[in-house]
C-alpha cells in the first residue's frame, strides 16, 4: 500500500451477508454515499483499498465476513472553495446545523462547469467556519438534491454533526419525502418500488435499473426502493397548438433509499416519467414548465445537538405551485 498522507483516516468495514459477490467499488460506493464514485476509484487506484490486509482491485468480488480497510487522504488546501455572498432561504438553523430551502437551479457543491454560484459558496459565506467540513470542496455536505430539484437541504456545520447525520442516513432514519407530477394516472393509487439503480451501461449521464449479473445472481445495482401515494389525477391540455389533452397524477413520494435520479428512474421505469423530466421522460415539454416537477418537501431526522425529532417543509415554490394551479383550473 502506498505511504499514508499525514492526518489520513484509517477504516476498517465488515462485509456483511448481503455484501457477498459485490464488487469492491460498488460495495464501498453504497457503504459511503457520502463519498463519489470518483473518489472511492482514485483511492483504490492509489493502494489506499485492501481486502483482509491486501491491496485489491476495484473489480474484486467481495465475500461475507471479510476486513475492508481504507487510508483515505486528509483534504488538501488546492482549489479552495469562494465563499459567495449569495442569499439562502433558511428554514432551521443552529449550532450544529442550518436547513436551507434550495432552490431550483443551483448546483449542491462545485463540479466541472459549475465553480461557483453553488449552495457550498453560499454556505461558505454564511458560516465561514464551515470551512473543511467533511472535505474541502463539499464542507458540511451529506446529502444532494439535483440542480433542477428544489426543496429541503441539511448541512452540517461541524465535524460531530456531520458523522452524526451520515449515520442517520446510512441507517435510513431520515424520513424523506417529495412531491412529484408524473405523466398519466398511477394505477395502483399508491405503491412500492423495489428496482436496484445504477449507471447506465452506454450513458455515463444517466441511471438505469440494473438486472442481476447472470453468473452470479447478484444485483447490478445499488438496493432503491420508492414508496408513492396518489394525491390528485388532472387532465388538462398538453403544449403544442392542438387540442390535445393528457393525463396526470400529483403524487406523494417517500424515499427508503437515497440514489442518484432515484424518483425519475423509477418513475420513468413504471412508464409514468416526473413532468418535465427531459432526461427520462419527454423531451419537449408537455406544459408550461422549464424544469422538471420535482421538490423535496419534507426532511425529519433527530438533532445531533440534542437528539429531539424535528421535521421541516419547504412549500411548492412559485413554478410549480403555478402548475398546479392551472391544471387544478382545467379540471
């Protein structure tokens, strides 16, 4: 294994049952969800990854009871992030946490193409000793919304709030719940969907349900599982000039996993994609929209400070309580 960096952090994960025939980078992917998938590869390009004491290969099949450790390297000064005095819609704050109301159309954290104007810079501004957080270019992140998804957002503001909430979201104690309209009527009302998420094999910008690996039987795919419930169904005319109409079902949406475009995928799989949703669902937009119908409405979780269940809500924002209205309007 290669040198370790001063201030590296040891771990050392169990593999557990549900672990057996996993690959390396995907086991460690959904046992880190707070890490990217780039960065769990790059460490275990670097030897920073050994199984029972050896340095493994991302592709190595995982067995139950076996020692994973990692050495993952101290955040590193380069590339700092800019504080940007950019306004927040704050709905909780306190010592250890502030819960923001984003908005649709900003970035969770600096990427390629997105170096500023991002939820990061603007917490950066507002809390400056945020800075370092669980890493350097994502402090106080622990979970995402995408960029065109509005709703409630938790950040940590220091280091024991941030394992605290990580736990809480590895142990799937965060109740969270969206609205989302979705093309045509959901039949059954309300349901479950159980299909394992993971990349799309020809499309590096999607997600995919995954089948099971026909060797071994083993899912492809990291475990999701969405949970809806019907709140309204609309018919109302579609864009376009014509007089055509379409079907749509306003849905409570509850999350039991937390993975990338999880709701649009499952949606789209059940042929019932999120309106506006031009990655998964049509690519013209059916009424007068400019992103997809997608907000995180609710967050429960228990405070780090004093363990006190609270749960917050953000209302529709303007675009997409506007949708409803109308087509509340055409029924």
């Amino acid at each position: 294994m290669t040198d370790k960096n001063p201030g590296s952090t040891e771990l050392i994960l169990t593999v557990g049952d549900d672990g057996a025939g996993a690959r390396l980078d995907r086991w460690l992917a959904a046992e880190l969800p707070d890490r990217s998938s780039s960065e769990i590869q790059r460490w275990i390009k670097d030897g920073r990854v050994w199984v029972d004491g050896i340095v493994a290969k991302a592709s190595r099949k995982l067995e139950p009871g076996q020692a994973v450790g990692l050495s993952i390297p101290a955040p590193t000064p380069a590339e700092s992030v800019q504080p940007e005095d950019i306004p927040l819609d704050i709905l909780y704050e306190d010592d250890d946490l502030i819960v923001i109301n984003k908005p649709a159309g900003m970035v969770v954290h600096p990427s390629p193409g997105h170096a500023g104007g991002t939820l990061v810079n603007a917490i950066l501004h507002h809390c400056p000793d945020i800075e370092g957080v669980g890493g350097e270019r994502r402090p106080g992140i622990v979970h995402r919304l995408d960029k065109e998804t509005s709703g409630v957002m938790v950040v940590a503001k220091n280091d024991r709030a941030h394992r605290d909430l990580q736990a809480q979201f590895k142990a799937r104690t965060i109740y969270k719940e969206y609205l989302a309209l979705v093309e045509g009527r959901l039949d059954p009302p309300a349901g479950r969907m159980d299909a394992p998420l993971g990349r799309h094999p020809t499309d590096r910008v999607r997600q995919a349900i995954l089948p099971p690996d026909p060797v071994t039987g083993v899912s492809r795919g990291r475990d999701a599982v969405t949970e809806y419930h019907t709140l309204g169904v609309y018919s109302a005319p579609i864009r376009g000039g014509s007089a055509a109409t379409g079907l749509f079902t306003l849905a409570r949406v509850v999350l039991h996993t937390g993975r990338t475009h999880q709701i649009r995928v499952h949606f789209a799989w059940r042929k019932h994609p999120v309106v506006g949703d031009t990655l998964y669902g049509y690519k013209r937009q059916r009424l007068d929209l400019k992103r997809q119908f997608l907000h995180a409405h609710k967050l429960g979780l228990h405070l780090p400070g004093d363990g006190g269940r609270r749960t917050f809500t953000a209302p529709l924002p303007p675009d997409l309580q506007a949708v409803l209205d109308f087509l509340e309007n055409a029924m």
